[in-house]
C-alpha cells in the first residue's frame, strides 16, 4: 500500500515531465496514450508489447528498445552494462523469439572514468556471449560535464520469431494459469540498498540474467503458451494490471504463492515498500493453458533460472482489467496499476 | 586548419572519457578500437559500417542505432525529434536498404515541457511518415532534475536490402567517382549559431532531410553504388578519411566543386571551423563506378534532395588511406581525419 502513499502525489503534472512519468504505472500510460500512440499509432506500435513483433520477407522479427538510467551503475550482480544486455534480451524472448543481435548506443559524461567504462563493456560483451547475441553496431555520444549523471545506455535487439509462436496479451482466456519463475524484488531492492544514504546491511543480489533459454525450454513443452512478460519497472503488479486491460480479463493471485525473499520482505517492510512494485530483472510471469501448466512448471523448475518457479494465480472471465489478490489472512485485495514512481533509475 | 587546433589539445585523456571521445574523429575512433571492437568484436560489427547488415532467414537487415544529444534542441530547420528519425533513416539508406520500422528512447529529464515533448513527437511522426517508416516500439525514462539536459532520444532502425545491393567500403575502388549530394555545413552552422552566447544573423537552416528516396532513385539506375555515406559528425573529411582508411585506397578532392553556402562560408571565416568538418544530416557521399557516374549524377541532380550534387573528385590506388584536396590556388594539402571535437553535441 505504501507504494500508493508515496505515488498518489505524483500522478504527473500536465505541463511538465515528471519523474513519474517514466515510473511504468499509471503516469506512463497515460503520457504513452495521449502523446506518444496518438502520434506515432499503428497496429504493430498500438499491442504495446515489450517488443514489436514486425514482418519482413520471410518470416517474423522481434525488436524492442529500452534505455537503462540505473543508479548506481554498479551493484550485486550486475552493473548498468550487464543489465542492459539481459533486459533486451529478455525483451525479445518475452515475445518468443530467439534473441540474435543488439545495437548499443552510449551516452556518456565527460570525465567518466575509462576504466569503469571498460568494466561496462566488458559486462556487455560477456552478457552477449551468455546470451548468444551480438552486438553487431553501436553510437557513442559524450556530453559536458553535468549535462548527463555518468552514462546513459540504450540497447535496441532484434530477435527471430518461430514459426507457430504467438504470444500476445489478447490471447490469454480465462482458465489460464499464471506462473511466475521465481521471487520478486530482488533487483530493485538490490539496487535501492546501493544508493548513497542507505545503511542496510543487505546481501541481496540483482537477479539480472538473460530468460533465453529458460523461454526455450518453456516453448519446447508447449509452444501454445499465451503469454510472458518479465516484471521489470512498475514489478509484478503492473505487469499483470497491463495483460489485464489488454486482455479484457480478470486475474486472481495468491499471496502465499509468490516467493519474495525473507531479506527483501524485510527492507520492504522498513521502507513502507510492497514487493509487488518492485522491479525484477531476472523473472517472467507466463499464461499457460491449465492442462499444460503442470509440465511448462516441471521444466521451469529444473532450469538454473526457474528453480522456484510457481502457479501463482490463474486468469478469470469476471471483473475484466482487475487483478485481486488472496491475502495470508483469507481475505482479499485488489491489487492496482502503480501510479507514482516507486523507485527512479532501478533500471 | 582551424579545427586541427581547436582539437589538438582534445585527444582524449587516457583516464577519462573526453569530448573528443565522442566527437567522431581520431579519439572516437580509438576509443571504439581499444575498448569496443576488442571486447565485442565480430565479422559483422568490424566492418565499422553506419548500419550493421544482418542475415536473417529470407534475407539480409540493416540495423542501425544513434543517440541524439543535440543543443539547442529546437533549431531551424527541424528539431531533435525530426533529427533523430532522419538520421536513423539515413543511416539505413547508407546501407542500400529500405527502411521499415523505428524504436524511439527517451531519456527526459524531470520538468521538461510536456508542450515541447508534444512538438517533439508530432516531427517525429511526421518525419517517419515522410521517411515511409513505422515507430514500432519505445521506452521512456525520466531522471531528476540535473541528471541529464533536456532529453536525448535514440532511434534505433531496421531496414530491408534488396537482393543483388552490396554496399561496403571495400568494395570502393581506384578510379571510382566521389559524388557529393550538396552543400556542405548547413547543419552544423544552422545548430552552432543558435546556441546561446551566439550573435550571428543568419539564415541558413538545417540540411536534416530523409535520404531514403534519393538513394532508391539512384540505386535504380546503378545498383553497382560502391559505397554511400552521410557525412555527419567530423563533416565529410572524417567520412572520406575513414572510407580511404577502410578501403584502403587514396581519395582526391577538388576543393571547388565541392558546395558551400556563402553564408556557411562566412561563418566558418569568422569562426575559424573548416565546413569540410562540420556535420550534415541530409547529405550523402557516393562512390559510383566510373562509368555510371554520369547517370547516376543526372537522376541525383533532378531529385530534390540532390539538386546542386556534384562530382567532387575520385579514387586512387596511389596513398591508401589518404585524402588529398585540390585547393583553389593550384596548390593542394592533405585533408586528415578529424583530432578533438569540433563540435560537441551537433546531433
């Protein structure tokens, strides 16, 4: 409820951008449709997936964009370089496809220390290499001093779709089950723990890392999964209320189902924050047809990146764009869009 | 000369990230050998091209990424916004391909005009419908105030080459024309004098234009086009020098036929810049086999975009990796790639 709290004063302002804007609740989606589809709409743009999905002679594309703002640049498990390759990669595979190749465009403020920046690099590289992409073209652009907090990155991916695979929000149907492949909030609470300020004494690590393979597997055992998204900004919350207004469906969760670490229940619980806000990089939430959600979890559960994987709800046909959740103490909440900006710069 | 000066004391420190690191010159250049080819080198990134071409199956892609950064971000002639879609689409172009589809990264910072924004988006619309592409997928970030100037946009872009178009430095060869689309430093000038602190009255206005349909009409009439490039950052000096660098072959210029504004021109005087060095972005540079030069001049000359082209000099075998100028007093110099940045933050 907390994150309510901290956001109901920052629904964003309607002459300037404000922070909540970028904070992937509901800000940015009303700035996303009065501005930005309102201008540029078209049927691929207007499904507002994580990657478009695009043809081309001879088959299907994928191809996303994000730029990463994280602060700090680096933290457990990972850094900005890193990151931004496992979040385009994961991009691409929530759409399906096989992740293949990834531009990488820097900005960067003068006086960055090139060793960081070798560091980033050499992140990305081994990033890419784990992920079997490549990075096959790149811009970089450097900025005075105090005209960019250190650097910038943005990673654009194309992937490949297979023939057969169709995952969009319009295809979940009630009946669906939800499983998540692991505990949420680590990465952001990760992260925040890292900012100057903070005196907790945490080993959280970022669950950064590229879902690829783990998609693989899924789409191997059923190549009929409806769909997946990887709760990144705005966290599971905001991940399910999207699928939910786009699907026209309503979904039921249970609390006790999805795995938060007790570290991160605890900084959670001291900060007035709610683990179902926070972003993950690392996770994804699937829409399974119920008679193949035992064998889609069997496999999740034996990969490296799925051990914890869980059915953590299923989708309904009543109240259509509503997410509720069944609380530990057999009651029951609605569970709503973020709206301010929780945590700026967790990604 | 004068950008030579300007420029020699901005190599690039060895320890941190300089101006000159993305200026597009010589420190660019070794920033992206040392640190970015040895760590994510591949066959297709080497080849150091605007745009990566991709195989994929039913065909070959351009992939092509470019932060913007410029300021002011309002200028004649256009805005960021348009900026960023033409270059995209132009580097595309470069690479024989027909552009297709778009991504679009904001990075705004925190109080930024959403009326501006607004402004910024419709160019954007605009010009993608100019430029017969689609804006398929996009993020936005919002950082606090002083955390970045503005906005800065990426673009990121995929395009589709036509069977039997191969357009690649090494395949530039002596004897081949250099064909020049117009004159030169309109962007530049356009962006540099209205900056603050500028008193100039002039009236030139950016060149920023959508190369994609001057390229189709002269790939029709010549689908041997060696090699295309629009000289933006480091202005066209850095482009023959790097196409002379990587084709290995020396390039002569004739300093006369090459356009320049006469208010360009007397800027540049005043200023003490060298045009040769100040950047386009509605520009192109052929390398067109002798023999198709003049056709491919005539249907250049009769597009609106190419009217004052203008064969500007040719290839030689003789010092691979030089460019040499024919001044107007008979005389000649070597034209060398950019040193610091003339420029910061034209595009």
């Amino acid at each position: 409820m907390a994150s309510q709290k901290l956001g109901s004063q920052k629904l964003g302002s309607d002459k300037f951008v404000t922070l909540a804007h970028g904070g992937g609740g509901l800000a940015s989606a009303a700035l996303l449709k009065k501005y930005f589809l309102s201008a540029y709409g078209n049927t691929i743009l207007n499904k507002l997936g994580d990657q478009a999905i695009v043809p081309v002679k001879g088959g299907r594309l994928a191809f996303t964009t994000d730029s990463y703002v994280i602060d700090p640049i680096f933290f457990p498990g990972g850094n900005i370089g890193s990151l931004a390759v496992h979040g385009t990669v994961n991009d691409l595979a929530m759409g399906g496809a096989v992740p293949r190749y990834l531009s990488v465009g820097f900005i960067i403020e003068e006086g960055f220390p090139l060793t960081d920046l070798e560091v980033i690099i050499q992140s990305m590289a081994q990033a890419a290499r784990m992920s079997k992409v490549q990075i096959v073209t790149g811009d970089t652009k450097v900025v005075a001093r105090g005209s960019a907090d250190r650097i910038f990155i943005n990673t654009s991916g194309i992937g490949e779709v297979p023939p057969g695979i169709d995952i969009s929000p319009e295809r979940v149907q009630p009946g669906d089950k939800i499983i998540l492949s692991g505990s949420i909030g680590d990465h952001g609470i990760a992260v925040l723990t890292r900012r100057e300020g903070f005196n907790f004494e945490v080993s959280v690590r970022s669950d950064s890392a590229p879902l690829h393979d783990l998609v693989k597997t899924m789409l191997a055992v059923e190549p009929g999964i409806r769909m997946m998204r990887d709760p990144t900004r705005g966290g599971l919350a905001s991940a399910l209320n999207e699928i939910a207004q786009l699907s026209q469906t309503g979904m039921v969760i249970e609390e006790s189902a999805i795995p938060v670490l007790e570290e991160v229940k605890s900084v959670c619980e001291i900060l007035g924050l709610d683990p179902l806000y926070i972003a993950n990089e690392g996770k994804l939430a699937a829409f399974v047809p119920a008679g193949a959600a035992p064998k889609v979890l069997q496999v999740m559960q034996a990969h490296p990146l799925g051990r914890k994987s869980a059915v953590i709800g299923e989708v309904r046909a009543a109240d259509p764009g509503i997410v509720e959740m069944k609380t530990s103490f057999l009651g029951s909440r609605i569970v709503p869009m973020q709206t301010g900006e929780q945590l700026p710069r967790i990604c």
